[in-house]
C-alpha cells in the first residue's frame, strides 16, 4: 500500500516538549512497522484515528515514571503486534485500552467511531480492570479473577491484550511505590503468568515470572544473575565446542536452520535449586541447545526425526528424556522434540528441535494458531478449543466457591499432561497425576457422581488409581453413588474437585439447617438471641471458622449445646465464663518465636507499632533483614511474613487491601529463631565443629541441632536463636567455610 506523507495529528498535545513529541512519533511509527504486511485498506486510518484519540485522551496524563501516559498504550500495542501476533483490530484496542477508564470517551462513541468488534473488545478490558481497582474483599478480588477468565471464554483477544498491558506494567514496575511493586507482582505470578502459560506464551509467561521474582525475592535474583553473567564465557565457549559439529553437519545434509544456546530464566533457575536443593554452581542445565528448521508442512515431523537422528550420532542421548511432542502435542498447543544428549565434558545438554511454524507458536502461543488454521481445524486448534469450553462449564457452575476454584485451576494449568483413550479409543487429555475418577468428571459429570470404580486396560481399579499415559479407560457407575469427603483427597482436577465440593456444601448446607434450628431452640430456652454476637462467640469458644461449620458441628454431635447452660449470659449476651481463663492459660510456647515483646523491631507503616500487636508468620518465620510485608488477619491480629514466603503470592494477590507496609527497625535485643539445612561428609569431628562455631566463635544460642548420616553422607537441621539477616548470613558462611559441609540452605520453617 502507498504510504501516506501525512504524520498523525499531535500538534495539541499540551506538553510542549519537541523531544517527547519526537518520542512518541517514533513509538508509533514503529507500530506501524510492525503491522506492515496485515494492513488492509483503510486499517492505516482506522489506526491513526485510535492513536489521535488515545493522545487527545491521555494529553494531561503522566506515568509514575514522569513520561507522558501515550506511551503506555503505544508500547501495549506493540507488544500485542510483535510479541503476541495479533493485528490490526487487536492493536487499536491496545491503543484504546484506557481511554473509556480514565477520561471522557465512552463506548458509544468508540463503537460509532470504529466498529462494535472494538468497543465489545474495550469494554471486556474495561470491565476486568474496574474491578481489580476496587479497595474491595477478598471475594471481589477473586471474582475479578472469575471475570478474567470468563473473558477468556469469550473473546480471547481480551486476555491477549490484557497480558500486554500486564506486561509493560511489569517491564516499568520500577517506578511503583514498594508496597505496590508487591501487590502488582504477586497478583502477576497468581494469576497472569499462570494464564500466559496456559495460552502457550512461554516468552511472556518467562517475563513475567522473572521480573516478578526481581520485586518479591530482590536478593536471590540479584544473585542467580550475577551467577548467570559470571559463568558466560564459559558457557558461550562450551556452547560453541557442542555445536559446531551439528552445524556443519546439518548443512551437509541440506538443511537450512538457526541453531543456537540459551540460558534458562532465573525464575526457573531458581526453582531447580529449590525443588532438587541444589545451588547454582550444581544446576547443570543452565542452558538448552534450540534448532529451528526451515521446513514444508507436509515434511515438518520428518525433518525433526532425521535433524534428532542427526544430533545423536554425535551424543548419546539419555533414553529417558526423549519428549515426541510433534506427534501428540500439549494442551496449549506446544510442539517439538526435546531430547536430553550426553556432550562433550560428560555434560548432559538438552536439545529442543522445531520447524518456524513450531517456534513461532511456542513464542505467540494462541494467536500463532489463528494465523496458521486458514479455514482448516487443526488438531491444536480444537484443543485449544475443548480448553475454552472446559473453562466455560466450570465457570458456569454457580455453586464454585471462586477462591477454591482459582486454587484449584492454577494447579490445572501447570502439571505435565497424560494421554488416557476412552474404550473407543477417543484421546483425552489431563494433568499428570489424575485419578480414574478425574477421568470420570471430564467425560461426563454425572458420570463422576455415579462412578464406583473403573476398568484401566481391562483390569480393574478403585476410584483413586492413578492414571499413566496410554492407559485405556471404562469407567463403572452405580445409580447408588453420591460423592464423599474422601474424593476431595485424590481427585486432582479442578473441573472434578469443584463439582464435588459444590456437592458437599450443599449436602452439608442441608444439614447445618438442622444444627441451626437446634441451636435456635437451646438460644430461646435461655433466653439469649440468635445474635452474630453470641454466635460468634460460639464460633470463638469451639474455634469454628464459620456459622456453617458451627451450625454443622451441632447437627452431627461434635458440640453438645448442653453445654452452654454453664455460659453466663448478661442481657442476652453470652460469655461464657471459662474464655478469658483459657485466654490466659494458652501461654506462648515460645516467646521469641511467636511474639516479640516490646514491638519495637518492625515499622509499621501508617501506626504506631508499639500500638500494635503483631506475630512473626509460622510458615516462613521471617528474622529481622528479611523483606517483609505486615498482613491483616481476621482473628490474629498482624502477622510477618517474608515477602518470599510460599504463601505470600496467595495473600498478596488475594487480599491487596489487608497489606500493611512494615519494615525492621535496627534492635539488637531480642533474637529470632531461624533455620539451617546442611549437608556434608561424614567426619568424625564435624559436629564439634559446628557446635564450635555456633557457641564458641559466634556465640549464638542454639536450640536444636540434628543429624542424619547415611553412607558416609550427613545431613541436619540447626535451629539456632540470631538478631537478623546479617547475623545468619554469617553463621552459614563460616559453617561453609568448614572442612566436610558441601551444602547450607535457610530452611523456610522448623519441623521440630
Ligand atoms: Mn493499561
């Protein structure tokens, strides 16, 4: 098409700085770079017209970072076109994206000015962001989530632009205040990342994990990348010996190709060391070895078969690491082989094998699947699509607690994948893992409900058997059955767990009705109300979390409401009497652990901390040095937490507004418990040594210490009493400065 010589209109735009005028300009004409080939006739002005209002719109508006706000949405688009493939449609959206939130324009007009399509778009966008803006609870956080997902349902353009606008966010976190760095990166990591990953954008997804990861745990990936620009050459060196035979190799054979070495994302990097506890030094795939192949279609899976063949003449490849996804493809559309090969050095190295179209659809993920199906339904495709409806009928359901639900589907969208064929030797697809019952729910849910047990290659199996790849299923059913409790402890899938949890609540519904009236007629005899005063010092007293689960625990016996007669009741107000006793007489077991005693060594943003009673967080139990956030509980006061404790993304991303901004104050007084893991070589003299170190050289008070050895091997746990980070760091140090310790890790809580 002819360019046009006319430049967009920014002549109004208020700030009047030639150089942010250029900056913008550049912006967009590289937009426009990036559609070249996709524009249609018309599409040019259409984009200018979105790109003149989005300026106009946003004309008074700075980012945090001090640069006009036009560039946020010019940047959106961009990743939209280049990182996501989209086109022009989805980039005028990206354009748009935050003119109907924060300014004048309204959908009307967009869908007048452009097209209903676009305004539907916006609006999706729109909708999803009002609601995560509230200051609201929990249950509107995760209902936003819902709403994500239902938009997914729908149009999933609306995700796609929405994960962009996600990702610059991300890319210019910087510039956020901390306590909003955290809530963004969490909710990032809980429900973002998840969701790219699932759509098969494993670069964004990759991004996105690591720069959350950057906010949330700072030092440790201060410290991987060091690791990672420290070994460089090295591995640079080493890549080049691996490849430099396959090169010449393939070429000799007539393939035109790119063949290449990449390291692997810190995040990922990093939860190697933490599942395998290994440390950098001893994680031995930093990197993997990528072909990409030029290739017809009809010769794609060939090519791949002959380059493998190829490469292991020159390396032994490792039997059990070969991965065919070429032949049957993941559920997000993922195709390649990957094979692990021994190279030179004794180095195992892991090969990934892919044509373009096979590369193109691991970076883009879902929109790379438009842009190749051209009318015909490809077998991805109509994954993808069986994915969009499984997340329908879920969603659908209206008895899903959302919560439990988005727990449940996040653990969906990252388990490997198992194949399992009905007996008419349809393929179903489910995570790693999945029982027969699993398999049960996702052919049928009536099926689930009825299910007795189930036939797996003829044979047959109890309900929670688990499944392996190529297992042939029948499943057996009893017009008998009703779920039970006991399911919930092997089913694996969400679509399962939540059909069976919205059946048991029901059921447990019905009958805490019947606690309830039974509760009623005790109330009434001793003249007390059924007010949420009195229940919930009930709830209180027998430590229920809810009147359900009160009204329920008087329905099956486990509360005798006879006792409340020994209740002192003032008006209609009871207390009974042996509560402010039993307060008194649940001492700490310890108080250095659990509760601080003057308040002095945490800042509590917004108070005054000696106003405050707060506890240090039992499942990550933070130390003075630690990066921690303050989180409000609804019966425990402040709680501590590490900002990389296992259960802070949950938190963070759940409950934003229960944050409170908390920080160590320098006190040398009170000690913190912490925890060591070692590992080393069995010597005769090592535990005087440790023990020398501890009370001798640093004169640290211990609690416990533990070995195991085994072989030759030892391995134990210190628990020992610091005054913060620095002090820990120390003790390790010159723990590993000991002859026989190979290995110290902080443990994230005691098991004592
Ligand atoms: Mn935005």
């Amino acid at each position: 098409m002819p360019t046009t010589p006319q430049e967009p209109l920014i002549a109004d735009y208020s700030i009047n700085d030639e150089e942010e005028k250029k900056a913008i300009l550049r912006e967009y004409r590289a937009l426009l770079r990036s559609l070249k080939e996709s524009l249609k006739k018309g599409d040019k002005t259409l984009l200018r017209r979105a790109f003149e209002i989005a300026v106009e719109a946003h004309k008074d508006m700075r980012r945090k970072s001090g640069e006009p706000y036009i560039l946020h949405p010019l940047a959106v688009a961009r990743i939209v076109t280049e990182e996501i493939g989209l086109g022009v449609t989805s980039a005028i959206c990206a354009l748009l994206h935050d003119t109907v939130e924060d300014t004048e324009i309204t959908l009307e007009d967009i869908s007048r000015d452009f097209n209903p399509y676009i305004a539907k778009i916006i609006d999706g966008l729109t909708k999803i962001s009002n609601v995560v803006d509230l200051k609201g609870d929990t249950t509107i956080q995760a209902e936003n989530f819902r709403k994500i997902l239902l938009t997914l349902a729908d149009d999933p353009r609306v995700i796609l632009i929405k994960l962009a606008d996600r990702l610059h966010n991300m890319r210019t976190l910087e510039s956020m205040k901390s306590e909003k760095q955290l809530k963004i990166a969490s909710e990032t990591t809980y429900i973002y990342s998840p969701l790219a990953h699932r759509l098969g954008l494993y670069e964004i997804k990759s991004e996105m994990e690591d720069l959350a990861m950057k906010y949330t745990q700072p030092d440790t990936y201060a410290e991987i990348a060091q690791g990672l620009k420290d070994t460089k050459r090295d591995r640079t060196r080493y890549i080049n010996e691996f490849i430099k035979p396959l090169k010449e190799d393939l070429t000799h054979n007539g393939f035109e190709f790119e063949i290449y070495g990449r390291p692997k994302a810190i995040h990922s990097i990093h939860n190697k060391m933490k599942t395998k506890h290994v440390t950098f030094d001893e994680v031995y795939d930093l990197f993997a070895i990528r072909v990409i192949l030029k290739s017809q279609p009809d010769r794609e899976k060939e090519d791949c078969w002959k380059v493998y063949s190829l490469i292991t003449n020159f390396y032994r490849p490792s039997t059990e690491r070969l991965r065919d996804w070429i032949s049957v493809p993941k559920g997000n559309g993922y195709e390649a082989l990957h094979t692990t090969v021994m190279g030179p050095g004794g180095r195992w190295v892991e090969v990934q094998i892919r044509t373009e179209r096979m590369n193109e659809i691991a970076e883009k993920g879902l929109a790379a699947h438009w842009k190749y199906k051209e009318g015909t339904t490809s077998p991805q495709e109509s994954k993808l699509d069986a994915f969009l409806q499984h997340l329908r009928d879920v969603l659908n359901n209206p008895d899903t607690d959302t919560i439990d639900f988005i727990q449940d589907f996040k653990l969906d969208l990252f388990t490997e994948e198992i194949y399992i064929y009905t007996p008419k030797g349809d393929m179903r697809v489910l995570p790693k893992g999945a029982t027969a019952l699993d398999f049960a729910f996702d052919i049928h849910t009536q099926l689930g409900m009825r299910c007795i047990g189930a036939k797996v290659n003829y044979r047959l199996v109890p309900l929670s058997h688990q499944l392996d790849s190529g297992d042939q299923v029948e499943v057996i059913t009893s017009s008998k059955q009703n779920p039970s409790e006991d399911w919930l402890s092997f089913l694996i899938t969400a679509k399962a767990k939540t059909r069976v949890k919205a059946y048991l609540k029901e059921d447990k519904r019905r009958i805490a009705e019947e606690g309830r009236l039974a509760l009623k007629r005790k109330f009434d005899h001793l003249r007390a109300s059924m007010s949420s005063h009195n229940i919930n010092e009930l709830m209180l007293y027998y430590k229920k979390p809810s009147q359900l689960d009160l009204f329920y625990a008087v329905a099956v016996g486990n509360i005798d409401i006879n006792e409340l007669d020994h209740f002192a009741i003032y008006g209609d107000k009871f207390q009974h009497p042996g509560r402010e006793e039993k307060k008194e007489k649940l001492p700490e077991e310890d108080h250095t652990k659990n509760k601080p005693a003057k308040g002095s060594e945490l800042i509590i943003f917004g108070e005054r901390s000696d106003k405050i009673l707060y506890k240090l967080a039992q499942c990550c139990q933070p130390i003075p040095g630690d990066n921690v956030f303050g989180f409000v509980t609804s019966g425990e006061g402040l709680k501590i937490h590490r900002t990389d404790c296992p259960n802070a993304a949950q938190l963070l991303a759940n409950y934003g507004h229960r944050i409170v901004k908390t920080k160590w104050a320098k006190n040398k007084e009170i000690s913190f418990l912490a925890g060591v893991r070692i590992i080393g070589m069995d010597d005769v003299g090592v535990i005087q040594k440790i023990t020398n170190v501890i009370s001798g050289e640093l004169k640290l008070n211990m609690r416990s210490l533990s070995i195991d050895s085994n072989d030759g091997i030892f391995e134990g746990t210190i628990m020992v009493y610091v005054h913060d980070r620095d002090e820990l760091n120390n003790f390790c140090n010159k723990l590993g400065a000991l002859e026989g310790i190979n290995k110290i890790e902080r443990i994230e809580k005691a098991e004592d």
